[in-house]
C-alpha cells in the first residue's frame, strides 16, 4: 500500500496494471473496489468495500473481505455475466463466489467511516450505466474508478456513454481534487483529468 495522503492509500497491481484505493478512518476502513487479488484481504480488513462499477477486475475479490458491507450504485449488477468478460482475458476458470452489493444509493451518499467523511457520487453514466465516484474531502482525494485511467488510454466498452463522460468528469473535477485515483494506473492530478481524452464508441 502506498500513501498518498493522511489515511489514504491505493495499492498497484501488475495484473491489469489495477488500482485499489484503501481510506482508514478510526477503527473503520473502506476499501474502494475488492479487485481480483484474495490475498489482499490477508492485510486489510475494511469494514467496508464500494465497488465503482461492475467489471469483474473490480469486484471478484470480494468475498474474500467478508464480513464487511459492500457499497454500489444501486444499477450496479454483480452477476454471472462478468465471468463470461473474465474469460475472454483468463483461462482458468473463476473459483470464488460473486458478492453482490448489500447497500446502495442512487445520486450520492455520505458515509463515516471511523470519524472520516467519505463522500459517494454517481453523476450519471459513463464508462458504465453505474460508476461511482469516491471523494474523501477532508484531503481532496477523488477515486474515479474507470473514468480515469493513466497508462493506457480510458475504455468505453459496450455499455459506456461515451457523450456523456466529458459531463461526468466535468462533475468530479467540481470537487476539486488534489489527487484523482484511476482505476488502472498511477495517481494523477486534475489537470490530467482535464486534457484526457474520452474514448469513442465501440
Ligand atoms: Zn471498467
């Protein structure tokens, strides 16, 4: 884990170049996406997890961290079907069982975790139907999930909105962020987000 700010950490994985986002609060934490890596859940124990959006590199780990709420937007299915997308990258098959989210929100949400305002948003679709976006206000960190990647340019797969992202990141950049998280990749500042291109529709 690396910190990026008082209480705030994303951990890198080589696997899909992901980002995992970690925000510690007093004796409650939250973990922003479960990723695919079950022996993360050997360090960090969240009391919570919120997924950014349904693709399986984001959200197969999560039984591992069980128990623990696991926040999304309430769109947001976990179902068979992103095993069908992890086959097209992997062999071997999925041995875990798919957790779906036990708490969900529509527009934004604010929760406390240990004493920390942490800050959930959907400001409409995107890179999917359902992405949330993950403010902690009190060090001007923004994980944007799959908004923003760094490294490789963002993805707009079938089920992305491509007209309307510049909107949504035009939303997350009102927040002000210090740092914005991507999904894949290194930690970036606003104006990265800014000149980013937005990918076309496939
Ligand atoms: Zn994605």
């Amino acid at each position: 884990m690396i910190g990026i700010a008082p209480g705030v950490f994303v951990r890198r994985h080589d696997e899909l170049d992901l980002t995992l986002g970690l925000v510690v609060g007093d004796g409650e934490s939250l973990l922003v996406d479960s990723g695919m890596d079950v022996a993360l859940a050997r360090e960090v124990r969240p009391s919570r997890i919120v997924l950014t959006h349904n693709h399986f590199d984001h959200v197969l780990a999560t039984e591992a961290f069980l128990p623990c709420e696991v926040w999304a937007h309430e769109d947001c299915v976990v179902d068979a079907g992103l095993l069908e997308d992890r086959a097209k990258y992997y062999d071997d098959p999925f041995t875990g069982t798919l957790v779906a989210p036990t708490h969900t929100f529509r527009d934004t949400v604010t929760l406390d975790v240990g004493g920390r305002r942490v800050d959930l948003h959907h400001f409409g679709p995107a890179h999917t139907s359902h992405d949330v976006v993950v403010h902690v206000p009190d060090c001007g960190v923004v994980f944007a999930g799959d908004l923003v990647e760094q490294g490789a340019p963002a993805q707009a797969g079938p089920d992305a909105t491509p007209s309307n992202w510049r909107h949504v990141l035009d939303r997350l950049l009102e927040l002000d962020p210090r740092v914005v998280v991507p999904g894949h990749g290194d930690p970036v500042d606003a104006q990265f987000v800014r000149e980013m291109a937005i990918p076309e529709a496939r």
